[in-house]
C-alpha cells in the first residue's frame, strides 16, 4: 500500500470502532450476554452481526433523507490528503441547514425515522356477525413513509 491508501486504511478503523459501539449501546443494545455454551454464543453474535448489518443496509438506503452524508463520494474527491480532516459533501451541508432533503421532506435521525415508521398500522376486522367476512384496513402513509419505502425498493401496503 502507498501511504495514502495506508491513511485511510486506518481511518477506516473509527468505522469499525463505532460498528461495535452501536453493538454494544443505544442503537442494537445486545449487551448483557448470559451464554456460556459455545453454539448458543456464536448464534448471538451471529445474530447481532447481522442485525447491525440490516441497519448499516437501512442507513445507507435512506442517507438521502437522514442527517447522513449521501455524497460521500464528492467530500472524499474535495479532500486534499487523506490525512487532512473529513469535510462534509455540498449535499450533506444543504440537508442540515435546510432540514429537509432535496424532495422538500423533513430530515430526521436513524432512530426518530424508525419510531416515525412505526406508526403505520394494519387492522383486520372480523366482525361476529358475519365470522367469514374480514376487512383490511392500513394507515394512509406519509410522503416520508413513502419515500422510504421506495428508497428499500419495497411495496407499501395500500390502503383498500
């Protein structure tokens, strides 16, 4: 390696350390572990693995509409050295000083965006009268609901 790829290299190691901070605290919150048999340990870590890789998938798929960084690409090409300090791309600087995407939504955290997805609904009624008869009925999504379901590329239950 040169020594700027040798640079990032060990940048790259701050990512790793908040990987695992994310792990251990707010966002997944896995600890305690009370295992002490070998299969059961590796099924929890496997799990918490692929649980923080779900979210790591989650944040990347919706940077455009969280106080994330989806130009990344263009800070790094700004970027004099790979020793110089990280600069946030045009994009990422407009998002936070507007508070909304390049849409016109609201910009939001990891976690108020989750707790805001979690209200839409799905009821089935089943009335007594007629027990073969049910009806559906599904919470009418928000234009960011919306949006993020079509930044995952995954259908959003209609309302029927």
């Amino acid at each position: 390696m040169n020594a700027a790829d040798t640079v990032r290299t060990y940048k790259d190691l701050a990512r790793v350390e908040r990987a695992f901070r994310a792990l251990k605290s707010v966002d997944l919150q896995i600890r305690p572990v009370h295992h002490w048999i070998e299969p059961r340990v590796r099924a929890h870590v496997f799990l918490c693995v692929l649980a923080y890789y779900i979210e790591w998938h989650l944040r990347e798929a919706w940077a455009p509409i969280l106080f994330h960084d989806h130009d990344r690409e263009a800070a790094q090409q700004a970027r004099a050295s790979p020793v110089a300090a990280v600069e946030v791309s045009d994009a990422a600087k407009r998002k936070r000083g507007t508070r909304r995407s390049d849409d016109g939504l609201p910009i939001s955290s990891f976690g108020d965006l989750l707790g805001h997805l979690a209200t839409l609904t799905l009821n089935v009624v089943a009335p007594t009268e007629a027990p073969n008869t049910t009806v559906v009925l599904t919470a009418k999504p928000t234009k960011l609901q919306n949006k993020a379901f079509e930044l995952l590329d995954a259908p959003l239950p209609r309302v029927q």
